[in-house]
C-alpha cells in the first residue's frame, strides 16, 4: 500500500507544482512584456526628442546660411554699382 501511494503523491506534487509553474511563467511574461513596451516608449519619446532638435538647428543653420547668401549678393551688387 505504502509503494503505490508514494508514487501517487510525488505525481500529484509534480502536477500541482506545474500548473503553479505555469502561472508563474505568464505572471512573468507579462510582467516583462510590460517592461519592453515602456522601454519602447521611453526611447521613442527620446527619438522624437533628438529628431524635433535637430530640426531646429538645421532650421537655424539654413537660416544663417541664407542670411550670409544675402550678405553676399549685397556685397557683389554693391562692388558692380561701383564699377
């Protein structure tokens, strides 16, 4: 009697302990899935962040090029008036 209920327990252990397993393991997918997608905003509200800056200096570059363009042809039209 005693060698069929100890294989009998150890199986119904193993079955409970899987299932507890399992739990487990969607408990933690979860969990990390929930991490992945904050990292994944974070670093897209840091990429909108970096692309909106540059934007900026390459506005303010092109308008301080125009500006010396301008300078320039001012420049070439007063040395013809000149001449």
């Amino acid at each position: 009697m005693k060698n069929i209920l100890l294989p009998l327990v150890i199986a119904i252990l193993f079955v409970s302990c899987k299932e507890d397993t399992k739990e487990k393991v969607i408990v933690a997918s979860q969990a990390v899935g929930a991490e992945v997608k904050e990292s994944i905003d974070t670093v897209k509200v840091e990429a909108e962040k970096a692309i909106d800056t540059t934007k900026i200096k390459a506005k303010e570059l092109i308008i301080k090029s125009a500006e010396k363009v301008e300078e320039g042809v001012r420049k070439v039209k007063e040395k013809a008036a000149k001449n």
